[in-house]
C-alpha cells in the first residue's frame, strides 16, 4: 500500500521521463552488471513502458519508482557520472539559452533613464532579436541582414563592439566575454543627411527625397538636441608645453570637426575639419543646426550680476534670469582651464540674459522635467549614482525622504517594483521657489553645477520654434511677448556694434530648413546636414539631458544591430504594451525562417522522442 501511495504522485509525464533517464542509465551501466541484474532492470523498463502505454498512471508511476529504486541499488553513480550529467545538462541548456537570447528573443531590463519618458529605470521589456536578420550569436555580425527592415523611428538594440565605449565588457552567460548591449531610438540610416531645428529633425535619404517620417509626431514627439556639449570630446594631438596643450581636436558624434591651436603669443585660431561629402562649414554653429540652440541655466540677480557686471542695469526687472549660451565660435576662441585640470584652446560662444517674469517660471514649472533621484535628510541625488552623505549633494529643504521623479511638471513618488504614484498639488516639490534648484541640478543632482564663473553648463537647451522660445520641450516665452521683442532689439544692436574679427551672432528664431514655398530646403539640408556613412545608423535617446548616444560615441556599425523592442510588460500602467516606435510587418524573412526553424527543430525532437518509446525497448545499443 505504501509503495502504491508513493507510486500514484507519479504523473504519466513523468513516469516518461524516469523511462527515457534510466534506460540511458541502463545503456551506461550494463556491462557492469551480472545476468541477474541485467534481467531485473530490463524487466522493469519493459513493464513501465507497458503502463505507460496502457495510460495507466497509477501502476506506471510505482513502477517508476521501483525502477528508480532499483537502479540506485544496482547502477549507482559515481561522482564522475553525476559531473558528467550535470556538465551535459548545463551545456545542453546554455546551448539552448544562447540560440533563444541572442537569435529569437530576450527580456531586457532599463538600466539608465536615458529613454525617458518611454521606458524608464527598472522597466522590462521583450526584445525581438529577428526584427532585422539572423544574428552571428555571442558576437556582431548576422547570417542574414536586411537593412530595409530597420525603420526610423524603432526603438532598436545593439551591442559596443567596434565602439568608442568606456566599460562595455561584459560576461554573457556568466561564461563567454562580449559587451554591453544599448537600447536607443534609431534616427538615422546609412546615405540620410540630417539637420536639427527647434528641437525637429529634418533630413533627405540617400536618394535626395525628403523623410516626412521624421515628422511623425507618434515616433518624434520628444524633442532632439545635436549635441550634449558645445564642445563634445576633446582630444590633445600635442603634448603639452610649459602646461599649455598648444593644439586639440574637437569631436561630434565622434568624428572630428575642428581643430583648435594657440601660438606663442597666446593667441587661439581654430579652422573647421572637413567632412566626407559636405562642403566646407566656415562657422562652427553652422554645423548640422548647433546655431538653432543654446545652453542654458537659471540665474538671481545677485548671480547674474558677478557673472556678467553691470548686464542687468538695462534689463526689465526680474526674479530670475534666463543665461543663454549660444553660437559656439571659431572667431572667438581662447584660453581656458577645462574640467581636466587642462590649459587648453578652446570655443567661445555667445552670452544673452533674458529677465523671465513670474509667468515664465510658472510655466517653466508646469513643464519641468528631471531625473529620478532620492532624498535623504533634506538633500537630493541622483537615483544610483551617489551617496546620500555626499556634500555635493544639493539641498532640497521640507522634501521627505524617498525616490521622486518629475516629468512635464507632474511629481510622482517611485514605489517598489517601479510603480509611480502622482503626488497632490500641495506637496513641497512643486513649490515655485524650487524653479531654479530643479532647472539647474535636476539631471546632474550635484552642486558642481550650481552657477559659478568655472561651473559646467547644466544639461538645459533653448531654442526657437514658430517664434516661440522654448525651453524644457515646451514654448515658454510665446512670440509677441513684449519681453521676447525686446530681448530681440537687444540681440540686433548687439550684432550691430560689434567688429568683423569678433562677430556678434543674435539668438533669434532663423526659422526651419524650407524654401519660400514651404517646402523643405534640400540644397540647405545637404549642405549643412550631418550626413551618415555606409552601413551605420545614427541612434539618439529620448531623454537628450542624460542619454549617452550617438552624439557622444558615434553612428553604429550595421553589424552591431541585434533587435528591437517590442513589448513592455512591467511596470503595469499607461506605458504598458507596445512602445510608441514605427513597428515593421512581423511577418518577415528573417522571423519566419527563425521561427519556422524553431517550431520545426521542437516538433521533430517531439515525434522522435514519441517513436522511439512507442516501439518496444532494445537493450543493446
């Protein structure tokens, strides 16, 4: 009775399983066997195949059981076996893992905002592997690749081989090296030509016709900025001397485009690097839209004062001022002290100040957006990046403790798992008087960036569009304001008394890429577009502010494309689902070979397991 309880929580299935796994032992293990022990064993196999035929779980599964019992008496393992299986079932499933994640499909997890608002740290995700070819597994490359496939606008994933990329090593499997893997929204094709305004991108292919599907307001709708920093990487082409580096190479989207060098007078001239298949550029903010936007950060008039003397005095009034930093120059290039500790050549560029009116700075604050950082005892860091106990860490006063976010001036709490809940209007962050802390530190989190005459410019954009002046995404200072005019007369007689050596270039709306029809200016776009080579893409984040992206380590080698996103299905919410991208048919070659493959490789495995246990057992093979 006992062992016919035991027996009965056998399920047929696994009764099958004790089938396939002692006969294998069986197979191993026979000629260490007497005749006895032969027949015993063969005896059992025969009558466990004879149960499972007759579908009988009950007497299947005892007999199962004394199968097992008896082969532990009789065919015992050594430690040499165990390892045996264990390696081989390791194996077989690794094998197994490898051909899913790297040529079908993978579960991602976000592990930067750098996508925000479109998925966000902790999210997770389904990634197809066969959007656009075969995979090469474990390193770049395909079996198979079709390049009509890729789609602008697709958020797509690929790995940093080949790549200007700092720690992309990785391990895959905890076992083979390879690296990283990216996830960006793909921009650009090989042979497009792209121009950057008012936070749109405009662009031609290859062929010369315009891509309205840049335009597409459900794919584009975040905006785009060409580039993080004015002066993006800079390197030195010359050792230094007596503590001056007299030369350096300035690069964007990791290709070079100028070169800046210092005499022995300490004079700084600069000249433009050619690039492959444009004319010439003569300015620096003329390349690829860079004059369509500015850097900028908030400023008290006591700040605003030390860093600009005396350029208050003939301003409006005002609670804060807009500092805006524009048309980075060759003309104007000097001296400075980097962020390295380096005496070095480097840009100069235009200043503006803007009095902004508290209807301003509300509606800065209806649409401000930062990262997701934490508080702790009255003082804000970055999520992930630093310690709470940091003293750069900026204060935010009457703030309770926990991890926020704000996006497009809603503030949400961060709960377990990634789940965000929308805070009251009453609670302390929305408080106007932290306009200035939120604009300034709301992606660094570091008080490094607090304005001083050497601090870094934080990561806030300005420009124009339809006349409006935008900042964080959205028209702040609407045209025909009566500030905006006359920050503009003051911006025109400031052009109109300064010198042909040092030009003076006004912030000012230069309007979109069109002819005076209203068509798109292809002549003007392939003059002044950045074009991309053969067999690369151009990828971009959708939060500019904090994506490390093309604009940093330059156009993806078609080679490094291993899929796309498909499906977010944590955290459960608005976002849940499809992502907002340009999707392709999924009906394509490279799926359905896959698929196809796969489907078949399961099946065949199916029937001949099926076959070969339906026959009786032979014992000698």
């Amino acid at each position: 009775m006992i062992t016919k309880k035991i027996g009965s929580l056998y399920t047929l299935s696994k009764s099958k399983k004790v089938l396939r796994q002692m006969l294998r032992l069986y197979r191993q293990k026979k000629n260490g066997l007497d005749l006895i022990g032969k027949e015993r064993i063969q005896s059992l196999l025969t009558g466990l195949q004879t149960a499972i035929f007759q579908k009988n779980a009950q007497i299947a599964g005892r007999m199962a059981h004394q199968l097992e019992d008896t082969s532990r008496r009789l065919m015992p393992k050594t430690t040499w076996d165990k390892l045996r299986d264990f390696v081989g079932a390791i194996g077989f499933a690794l094998l197994v893992a490898i051909a899913i994640r790297q040529m079908l499909f993978e579960f991602y997890t976000i592990p930067s905002g750098s996508m925000r608002p479109t998925l966000k740290e902790g999210d997770f995700l389904v990634v197809s592997k066969s959007d656009f070819g075969i995979n090469t597994p474990l390193r770049s490359g395909h079996f198979y690749f079709d390049p009509t496939l890729v789609m602008r606008g697709s958020v797509v994933i690929f790995g940093g081989e080949n790549m200007d990329m700092p720690d992309d090593d990785t391990m895959h499997f905890y076992v083979f090296p390879g690296k990283k893997q990216y996830i960006k929204r793909l921009v650009g094709k090989p042979g497009d030509t792209l121009y950057f305004y008012g936070g749109e991108i405009f662009g031609v292919n290859g062929r010369g016709r315009e891509l309205n599907e840049l335009q597409d307001p459900d794919h584009f709708s975040i905006e785009h900025i060409p580039y993080i920093r004015f002066e993006g990487k800079v390197e030195s082409s010359a050792p230094s001397t007596q503590g001056i580096y007299p030369s350096v190479v300035l690069y964007q989207m990791n290709q070079p485009v100028t070169k800046l060098s210092v005499n022995r007078l300490g004079q700084v001239s600069g000249e433009m690097i050619p690039q492959k298949g444009q004319p010439l550029l003569k300015q620096f903010s003329d390349l690829w839209g860079f004059g369509n936007y500015a850097m900028t950060r908030l400023l008290t008039k006591e700040q605003a004062e030390k860093l600009h003397p005396g350029a208050t005095q003939d301003l409006e009034p005002a609670t804060l001022y807009l500092e805006i930093n524009h048309h980075p120059s060759l003309s104007s290039a000097h001296l400075l002290r980097d962020e390295q500790g380096r005496i070095r050549p480097g840009l100069g560029y235009s200043t503006s100040l803007f009095p902004l009116a508290q209807e301003h700075l509300d509606e800065l604050m209806h649409h401000i957006t930062t990262c997701r950082f934490e508080v702790k005892n009255g003082h804000a860091f970055r999520n992930g990046y630093s310690n709470p106990t940091d003293s750069f860490a900026p204060e935010l006063p009457g703030v309770p403790d926990g991890t926020y976010e704000i996006q497009d001036g809603v503030v949400s709490k961060v709960l377990w798992g990634g789940v965000v809940k929308h805070l009251p209007s009453n609670h302390p962050l929305y408080h106007s008087s932290l306009v200035q802390t939120l604009y300034n530190l709301g992606f660094e989190w570091h008080t490094y960036f607090e304005p001083s005459l050497h601090a870094p410019l934080p990561s806030r954009y300005a420009y124009f569009r339809s006349g409006d002046l935008c900042l964080v995404g959205a028209p702040i200072v609407k045209k025909g304001d009566p500030r905006l005019t006359l920050f503009l007369k003051r911006e025109y007689q400031k052009q109109s008394i300064s010198t042909s050596v040092k030009p003076y270039l006004p912030f000012d709306d230069a309007g979109p890429p069109f002819t005076e029809e209203g068509t798109l200016d292809i002549d003007f776009v392939k003059k002044h577009g950045l074009t991309i080579p053969d067999k690369m893409y151009l990828v971009m984040g959708d939060n500019h502010a904090m994506s490390a992206d093309s604009r940093q380590f330059g156009f993806v080698p078609q080679d490094n494309l291993r899929g796309g996103a498909s499906f977010l299905f944590w955290p459960a919410g608005s976002r849940w689902g499809a992502l907002p991208q340009a999707i392709a048919s999924h009906l394509t070659l490279p799926n359905l070979l896959l698929w196809t493959l796969t489907l078949s490789i399961t099946f065949a495995s199916y029937l001949y397991i099926q076959r070969k246990f339906s026959r009786p057992l032979t014992f000698d093979k």
